[in-house]
C-alpha cells in the first residue's frame, strides 16, 4: 500500500474563464478513488480557489488591473475567500459519488514555519488517512499573506508529503513534464524522462511562466521535487489534462518527468528547518568555520563568528555564509545582540560573559547545509 500526494495546479482544475473542468476533475477523481479501492491514501493538494472566485465574481482573466490574475493582496484573499468553498464541494461532490468521504484541510505558511504547528498539522493528515478520508487541502489565503507565493501551492504539496511520509508527489499541471527548454516557445525542447542527479539541471532552461490564472510555473514544481526527493520521496510531473496519468505515476509506468529519491535525505526536522522555517538574520564565519561545517559536519561556535546581521532571538533560524556564499541555515542558540557580544571569543571568554551561555552559537543537529 502507498501513500501518494496528488496536486493539481490551477491550469488542471479551472479553464481559462475559471469554469472548473469538470472532464479532467472527474477522471483524477476515478484514479484516486481507484488507488483508495486498492488500499493506497491518497491526499489531494488543490490550487484554484483564487480563480474560482474570479469566475465567481464576474472578473476578467485579466484581473482588476490588467495582466493576469489580481495582484493587490486584499483583492487575492478576496477571491480566495468567494471560491475556496465553492471549490471544496466540487471535490467533495465528485468523490463521495465514488464511494469516497473528503475533509478539507486549510493551511498557512504560518503552520509550516512553526515547528508545534507543523507537528500539529501531521497529526491531523495522519488521522485522516487512518479513517480512510481523502484530504482536500488548500493554502488559506484568505487570512495569510506570505503563502499567496508559494507557486501555485507546489511547495505546500511537497511539504504535506514529507509531513505524513508518502511514497510519491505528482504534481499535475498543463504541460508534458519537465523539458529541456519551454516547449511553449521552443519547438526543439524535449522532454527530459528522468532526473537522478539535481545538477544536470543547471543545464535546462526552467521558467517561472504561468498560466494566466496561476501562480506557479516548472521552476517552482522542481524544487518541490528537490524537496520531496531529498526526504526520499519520489516526485512525478506530468500532464493532469490525460487520462490515467496518477495511476502511470504511482504504479511506476511512464508519466511524464520522474524524480528519483536521493541517496542522501535529510531528516523530517532538518527538510522542516532549510525549506519551511524562514531565517530572521544572518551570520558570517570566518574561513575556518565554514570548512569545518561544509566538511565536518560541527557546531558552529562563537569564535568563528565574524559578523551579525539582522534582529533574532535565541530559537530563531539565521543564514549562515562565509565571503557572501551561503554555507546554511540553522537554530540560533543567541540573540542577535548576545551573538555580536561574544563572535569571535572562545569558549572560556564567552562564558565570562555570559555565564548561561550555551557553548554552541548553532549546533550541528539544528544545522542544514544550503
């Protein structure tokens, strides 16, 4: 039995007036509830609740101001707030009428970045799928303003795939997969089938376009990969608007790019700290630190401390960089204003000065390389 993250982008859920396309929803929902029949979970991520609700309202696909979707974010959470419920029901309609009861699961960046929250939100997905619903989940717009840029909710499917442990994300959107250029402007480009190594990537052409209704694009659905593949998650982008590509996907068969699992995965917490947990300031170290933490894999002390930007607090997360090359991220054990007290000290001279003080200004358990 697996466990698969099914998210479908604004370009597969609504048309071009922001109608939903009922054809494709109801064929995704067939294969969902043919993995469910055979004892898989599955958890659906859905954008187009802001679109929706333009239809809902009678907006343009230009938006109010021209160009697209609205911008401002009243406008955004606005929209959100007149579709996300009506969006919810086609789901619930369309499953229940295959032998399937929903949920609808809202989260915000908020319940991402904060590390009680984010244990909270697992709890829940996973007693979901104990008692064999389908989660239906969405980015609250309405009431938050950081997640509205996440890219069409592409990083929210890759973190609820790490959270409950699934086996794969298939992020479905409206092209063939990933390419080697944008086959929208490039006759030449071709689809790339497989990526084992992240690096060859460098090589590609991979955009941020989006389809006027969304926020999203290719560039967002590969680090959502990058993301799931580093918790040893395999990821799939495919072309939604087929038939039977979940089913291809999960089942191993040919469908569109495939995203194998790296060797090297970094824990729950640590894939939490570098991609969900935003940083509040920023430290550089000195030559010496830097190599001990990209090669040795220490804690960072306070005498390879050279410099302290920004305002944090003790618990927060900092960038760590050396000669203005990001080294990581990690849990702050000082203030910013506690840091610049004592960087560049030893030990010995650190607890002269603050005798609570922890020995380590990040430890290496609470650190993850950029």
């Amino acid at each position: 039995m697996a466990t698969a993250v099914v998210k479908l982008g604004s370009s597969i859920v609504v048309d071009d007036l922001g109608e939903p396309r009922e054809d494709v929803l109801g064929r995704v929902c067939d294969q969902v509830a043919q993995l469910h029949s055979r004892g898989d979970s599955v958890l659906v991520v859905t954008s187009g609740a802001i679109a929706r609700g333009m239809r809902l309202l009678d907006l343009p696909a230009s938006g109010l101001g021209g160009g697209g979707r609205p911008r401002a974010m009243d406008e955004l959470q606005a929209a959100s707030a007149v579709g996300q419920g009506k969006l919810y029901r086609v789901y619930d309609e369309m499953l229940r009428a295959r032998g399937l009861s929903t949920a609808q699961v809202l989260l915000t960046f908020f319940d991402m970045s904060a590390r009680t929250h984010y244990l909270n939100a697992r709890q829940t997905l996973q007693r979901l799928l104990v008692w064999r619903l389908v989660p239906v989940i969405n980015e609250n717009d309405t009431t938050t303003t950081d997640e509205i840029s996440f890219g069409d909710n592409d990083f929210l499917a890759a973190q609820v795939a790490v959270l409950v442990g699934a086996d794969i994300l298939v992020l479905l959107t409206d092209t063939a997969g990933l390419h080697t250029a944008d086959p929208r402007g490039d006759p030449e480009a071709r689809l790339v089938p497989e990526v084992a190594d992240f690096s060859l990537l460098d090589s590609l052409e991979i955009g941020h376009a989006s389809s006027p209704l969304g926020s999203g694009g290719m560039r967002s659905k590969v680090v959502a990969a990058e993301m799931a593949t580093a918790a040893g998650i395999e990821a799939v982008i495919a072309d939604g608007l087929g038939d039977g590509t979940v089913l291809a996907a999960v089942g191993g068969r040919p469908a569109g790019t495939r995203f194998l699992p790296r060797e090297t995965r970094y824990s729950s917490f640590k894939l939490w700290l570098k991609y969900a947990k935003p940083s509040r300031g920023r430290i550089l170290v000195d030559d010496g630190a830097a190599r001990a933490l990209r090669d040795g894999g220490t804690s960072l002390l306070p005498v390879g401390v050279v410099e302290v930007a920004g305002e944090f607090d003790a618990g927060d997360a900092v960038e760590v960089a050396a000669r203005e090359c990001s080294i990581g991220k990690g849990i702050s054990n000082y203030s910013a204003a506690e840091l610049v007290q004592v960087k560049g000290m030893k030990s010995a001279d650190v607890r002269a000065v603050l005798p609570r003080a922890t020995e380590e200004a990040v430890h290496r358990d609470y650190f993850v390389l950029s």
